[in-house]
C-alpha cells in the first residue's frame, strides 16, 4: 500500500532526486521572479513548499535560522533573500498565498499551462 504517497508529482522514469531538483528550482525561480508560468501539475506541486517556507519567514526565529531553513528549499541565495523580503507583506493573513490561474494548453502536448503568483 501507499499511505501518505505525494501524487501530484510523478514524473515517469524519473528517481526522487530529480523530483526535488524540479521543486527546488521552480521555487527558486518563483520568489525571484515573483510569478511563474508551468503547468498545472508542477503548479500544485509547488505549492505547499511556498506556503511553508512563507510561514517559516514569517515566524519570530532570527533572520539566521530562516536563512539556514530556507537555503535548502532552493538553490540560490537571491530566492531565500526574497522570500524573507516578501514575508512581512503577509503577516496578517494565514495560508493561501499563492493564485492558480489557468492559461492555455501547450501546443505540443496539450498540458494545460497556468500563472502561479502571490495574492
């Protein structure tokens, strides 16, 4: 059985590690960027992940220990930088971040594309 299997993010013929690159580097590119436009799988798939690394910028540890939770969720310096910068700007609200609105579907194989930026 698989109890507690994320599947929103499955990629065929393809091992966790890659997975997690994937994550890491559509967040990163996320809180650089500010919006991002990827389908509507990697969309979902991301996220949790931007929730949770907003609410641990929010929180009351040193700028420090944000830092050192942060950096590992992405890969450059610039995106956790971001990320403590964009916090502040949501420290009255609880979840729900991000926006989901769909785009198109690819010409080439037909995934529907959609914008992920912040609300």
């Amino acid at each position: 059985m698989r109890h507690r299997v994320k599947k929103n993010l499955h990629f065929k013929w393809k091992d966790q590690a890659h997975r997690k690159s994937v994550v890491r580097s559509l967040v990163g590119s996320f809180f650089e960027n500010g919006s991002l436009i990827t389908t509507n799988k990697r969309a979902f798939a991301i996220v949790p992940t931007i929730d949770k690394l907003i609410e641990m910028a929010k929180s009351a540890a040193t700028e420090y220990n944000k830092i050192r939770y942060i950096t590992p969720e992405v890969f450059t310096e610039a995106a956790s930088r971001a990320v403590i910068a964009i916090a502040p700007k949501y420290m009255d609200r609880h979840g729900w971040y991000t926006r989901i609105t769909p785009l198109k579907h690819r010409v080439g194989d037909g995934a529907l594309l959609v914008k992920l930026e912040l609300v």
